[in-house]
C-alpha cells in the first residue's frame, strides 16, 4: 500500500504548458487554432500564443475557454496555476544551488 504522504509531497521536476492541453483538446475534437479563436472570442493569434506556451491562461480567457469549449474555467486556470508554481520551484532550485 503506498503512503499517502508520500504522494501530498511528490513534486514533479518539469511542467507543460496548459497550451499543450489546449492544442490536444484541439486536436481530440478536429478543431483547428482558428475555429477554437472563433469559439472563444479571441483572436487566432492569442490561441497560437497559448498553443505555443507564449502566453498565459488568464481568468478571461479560462471563462471564454468555458464557454467556447465546455471545460471549466476552474481547469484552466488550476493548470495555469500549476505551471506557473513548477515553473517558479525549478527556477528557485537552479538558483539555491
């Protein structure tokens, strides 16, 4: 039986973008970057940039994701959340060392 703490302190060493999330979800439901752009009000340039990890997931744009995809804002912006934090742990362990 594996202990529960050992799984509340795993602490992954690399992160993915939620852009990469994006871009399967995209392609699981045969949507291109600018059908999804048409969906959630954003322009194809802004869905290219998320895709491509150059921009963030915003609390707006996690709402428009909600609306145009049908996947919650709570899930996108947890995963940008996630990133963010691992991005933010592997930068302080490159520099404490």
């Amino acid at each position: 039986m594996t202990d529960v703490t050992e799984l509340v302190e795993w602490k992954p060493d690399w992160s993915v973008h939620p852009g990469e999330t994006l871009r399967e979800t995209l392609q699981e439901r045969g949507l291109t970057q600018l059908a999804c752009a048409t969906l959630i009000g954003r322009t194809p340039q802004v869905v290219n940039q998320i895709i491509n990890g150059k921009k963030s997931i915003t609390a707006d744009t996690a709402l428009d994701l909600e609306h145009g995809l049908g996947i919650s804002a709570e899930f996108w912006v947890r995963l940008q959340a996630d990133y963010d934090l691992s991005v933010a742990r592997q930068r302080r362990a490159r520099t404490s060392t």
